[in-house]
C-alpha cells in the first residue's frame, strides 16, 4: 500500500511555506565560505548540514590532507566552499580543502598589501625556480630561481625543508597563484642595516686601510672596516693625474686610506675619493706663466688631443691644432704615446674652470715664417709632386715640410691647362718654382712653374700695336685656314680661310705651304688674344695706294691683285 502526502490539505501547506522560508534565509552564492554541521562519518565521506534541502557530501582525504581527521565528530561545525548548490544530480558540491585554501589565500593577499613577511619552507624544485609553502596557511607558492637569494647560489640543497623567510612580490586572484622571493627580504634586511651603518658616517670622513678588492676600466671597488660595507671609487678620484686605467695607481688586495665626498641613503651608496687625500695641484696654478715653455709628460692620448702633465696631479690638454704647424689634422696617436716627454707652451689657464690649454708647435720654429724669409715672393725653389687634382698640383716645397699650391694656369704659357696638367704625376720633380704669394694666416702658398722656366711669350706684342705688319711662317695648313708663327715669337695664331684674302677666289689655304713666310697685319690684342689677318693687310694696302695714286672714288672694290694695273692705267690716262 502507497501512502501520499496530502499537500492540498492545509497542515502540509504550512509545512512547505516554512521549509522554503528557512531555505531562502539560509541561501548562499556559489563560490563563497559557509558554516556547516557534520551530521554523519563513514569510512569515505562526511555528511554536512548547510541549512539546505538536502545535505553535502565531503569526501574523507580532504579531512585527511588537513590533518583534521584525527579532531572531527558528530555535530561539529566547520567552513566549507560551496562549489555548487545544486549539480546536474541534483546534490549540493562542497569542499573543505578549497575553502582552507581560499581563506589562506585572503590571509596571503593581505600580507602582499601590507607588504608583510611570510615564512616557510622550499619544499621542492621545478623548472625555472622552486616551490615555497607558507607556513601558516600551507599554500604553495612558486619562486623564480632569481629570487632564492641576492648572491647567487650553485647549490639550494642547505635551503630544502628549512625554514625561511619571504616576501609575496606578485599576485593573481583570478588564477589564485601567488609568486614569492626571499632575495626581496635579504635586500630589506640588508637596506635596513646599511641604514644604521651609514648613520654613524658623514662626508670628510677619513676611512682608514679599505681593501681593494675588485678594479674595473671605471674605477675600483673597496671592502670597508673589514666587510661593513663596500664603496666604489670612481676613476676621476683616484688621482689628480689623468690615468687610463685604475691599475696605473692601485694594486688588488692592497689597503688604502679613503675620504667620503658623498652619502646617498635612497641608492644606500658611500662615494670615496683617494684624490681628496693629497693636496690640489690647481691651488699652485699661480706658478705657472702663459707663454712659458715646460716639459711635459704624455698621459692620456685621444682622437681630439692629448693630456700632458705639467706637474704631478696638474694635468692640460694639447689640442690637436696645437701640434705641428704643417700638419693640421694629424692623428695624435702617430705624435706621441704615453709616458713620452714632450716640449709644451703654456697658452691658457682658466682657474674658474680648472683648464689649462698648450701647444707643442709654439715651442719649434715657424716653418711658414721661416720660409717667407728665406724665399720671398719672385723667389725660385725646386718641388716634387705630392698630390694632384684636376685643376691643380701639390707640391713640397725645397727642404721644407710645407705645400704649394700650383695651378693648372700656372703650368705653361702655352696649351690648354686641363691638358697641361695630364702631364704630371705623383713623385715628379720640378726643378724650378717661381713664388707668386705666401700667406702667413692662411698658410698658404702658390708658385709658378711657367714664370720659373720661360719668359712670358706674349711679351713678343709688347713692342708692337694693332695695325703693325708682321712676317709670319706658315705652320700647318688645313681647308679652314692657316696656322702661322710671327717670327721671334713661340705663340702660334690662327688665321681662318675668310682672312687669308679679300677676293673669295683667293680665300684658299692650298695657296701655300709649310714654311712660306707670308706678312700678317696685327688686327686685334686684347688681354693674351691676339687676331692676325691677311685680308686686312690686303684692305689696308689697297686704301693706302688708292689714296696716294687714285681719286676717292676709283678702284675701291677691286682686289688687291689688280690694284697695280689699274694705276697703271690711271697714270696713262693723264
């Protein structure tokens, strides 16, 4: 016989409206920590009342891995998470060992807030790091291999299952992973101690036999009052001499005194200086004198200059401009190394700025000064080619160390100067040099080598004007005209075909041969052209007969060739 529950009569209905108001006041979300009650324990699970319809299962190895079973019984309340309030199977899901860890982890974020130290232990390896779990909550968490400790370590053996201290440095709450480093508290420990013991210094303190122990192209590291703390002395404080490199005045693992020149608590950093020990050698600039010469003693070579010391401690630069007077991008390197003694002259001292400025080259003679001296302007001198571009030609100049500068025009007198300078190469020796111009503040000079060598051609037109005849030798012939050469002179002057005659029957080069000698009339001279024509000769007899034989309007049009007949015809006729 089946028994059904009446639930239209109205004891049941009461029954129901009570049961889902306490289901209601008891409801909770998903996800969050509630109290329950053990109501039953078996071998595998225990059974807890949430104040729900029905009751959750627990299985009995999370009591077990909380080491909680041992201390549970009937009755008892404890923290669960609910996971779900209802499955597919209608069962309510829960879990002890999630809500251990939720509530750890809420202790944790916490502590990563507060910036609280944690402790535990490393209780295994895995890639990239190590697993610490915190003691308190028994949450593992994952530590990078970079921060076990501020030194590294080859071996972690002595830190496994020990207790250590450590500081939560990232956190994920959706993911619930935690990231942890002990090297965070070593380096607080350490900050808060160098704290107390930067304290008891301040600068123009004296430290007293510091070991050396560490140098580097920047400087040198000391260990102080036996392991304190260390402090870096940079390479500018190791002397008031320019140095390369620390090793030039430091040994590793020697003692030496240190003054404090600066304390940074923020960086936790002591800066030191072996310098500040000795007198500054600026403070007895005054001996020294501009325009005096010193001997020097090379340092420190750059690409810009070259360090010399002038004195111990007392350094000035020599600028490369300041090397030689004939050289003015030399390479410093090639003048000089380090340790060389060299002659310097004192041009500059700046006390303001701590710089004093020398030249080398004031302390040897002046070559250009020199060589205008010796070789003024019009002077002759041999040269060799020393370099050649395409207008001009660089020559060395006698014994001297100095350049001149020959131009393509000053080559020849005759010729085309790009052609002319194809003549020449690199090493030629040019026995005579005329000196046309020689600058001291440019330092520059130009020579000559056709005023050296040969007077100047077209000086053959100096004792002649334009209208002069001259006998010229027919040179070269072509079908454009004549070359010819005015005899006792070396310049050869082109007459075109419509100058050799005034009649065109007559305007034929072919008339003539190499050698002819044939009169010219000196037409034009203006700067170094000269115009030779024999049509103007021709025009210039014609008119000269006709005004001496011939009435001015006879005979005017006729070619030169019959002008004798026809005054001949002329005087017949009177």
């Amino acid at each position: 016989m089946e028994v059904y529950k009446d639930i239209t009569s109205q004891q049941s209905k009461k029954f129901e409206e009570l049961l889902n108001s306490e289901t209601a006041k008891n409801k909770v979300e998903e996800g969050s920590i509630v109290k329950a009650e053990i109501t039953n324990i078996s071998e595998k699970f225990v059974w807890v009342h949430l104040g729900m319809k029905s009751e959750a299962m627990i299985e009995i190895n999370e009591f077990k891995n909380l080491n909680q079973l041992d201390n549970i019984k009937v009755g008892q309340s404890i923290e669960v998470l609910l996971e779900n309030s209802e499955s597919k199977s209608g069962e309510i899901i829960v879990s002890l060992e999630k809500a251990h860890k939720q509530r750890g982890f809420q202790k944790l974020k916490k502590a990563f807030e507060d910036n609280q130290i944690i402790t535990g232990e490393i209780i295994g390896k895995v890639k990239g790091g190590v697993i610490f779990k915190e003691k308190e909550t028994g949450i593992s968490t994952f530590m990078p291999g970079s921060q076990i400790s501020a030194r590294p370590l080859k071996d972690i053996s002595s830190l496994m299952n020990t207790e250590i201290k450590a500081q939560i440095i990232k956190i994920d709450p959706i993911r619930g992973n935690l990231c942890t480093s002990r090297r965070a508290v070593q380096t607080a420990e350490k900050v808060s101690d160098k704290k107390e013991i930067f304290s008891r210094y301040k600068v123009g303190d004296i430290l007293k036999d510091c070991l050396c122990k560490n140098i580097a192209s920047f400087g040198a590291f000391f260990e102080v009052n036996e392991g304190e703390f260390d402090s870096l002395c940079h390479l500018q404080e190791l002397s008031y001499s320019r140095i390369n490199s620390p090793d030039e005045v430091l040994e590793v693992n020697k003692k030496y005194d240190l003054k404090i020149i600066s304390i940074d608590l923020e960086k936790m950093q002591i800066g030191t200086s072996i310098k500040a020990m000795a007198p500054d050698p600026f403070d007895n600039v005054a001996e020294f004198e501009v325009g005096s010469d010193y001997t020097a003693v090379v340092k420190k070579i750059l690409d810009y200059g070259i360090f010399v010391e002038i004195r111990s401690g007392l350094s000035a630069l020599l600028h490369q401009s300041e090397i030689s007077w004939t050289k003015k991008n030399i390479n410093p390197k090639t003048f000089a190394k380090v340790n060389d003694r060299i002659n310097v002259r004192i041009t500059e001292i700046d006390k303001d700025k701590r710089r004093i400025a020398v030249s080398h080259k004031l302390t040897t003679e002046n070559p250009w000064e020199k060589f205008k001296n010796e070789f003024p302007v019009g002077s002759i001198i041999d040269g060799e080619v020393t370099g050649i571009n395409e207008y001009a030609l660089f020559v060395k100049l006698g014994n001297f160390s100095l350049e001149g500068f020959l131009h393509c025009n000053d080559l020849a007198y005759i010729g085309k100067p790009e052609e002319e300078i194809k003549k020449f190469k690199k090493g030629d020796k040019l026995e005579k040099l005329k000196i046309l111009e020689c600058d001291l503040d440019s330092q520059k000079i130009r020579v000559s080598l056709k005023e050296a060598i040969s007077e100047d051609p077209f000086k053959f037109y100096d004792n002649y004007k334009e209208g002069d005849v001259l006998t010229c030798k027919v040179v070269s012939i072509d079908n454009k005209g004549l070359i010819v050469k005015p005899e006792g002179s070396e310049i050869e002057t082109f007459i075109k075909k419509s100058q050799l005659a005034i009649a065109p029957g007559d305007q034929r080069s072919g008339r003539w041969t190499n050698g002819d000698r044939v009169d010219c009339l000196l037409e034009k001279k203006e700067k170094r052209k000269i115009t030779l024509s024999i049509r103007a000769l021709e025009e210039k007899l014609n008119a000269d007969a006709l005004e001496k034989f011939g009435d001015s309007g006879s005979g005017k049009s006729l070619p030169f060739a019959s002008l004798s007949d026809k005054i001949e015809k002329k005087k017949k006729s009177e």
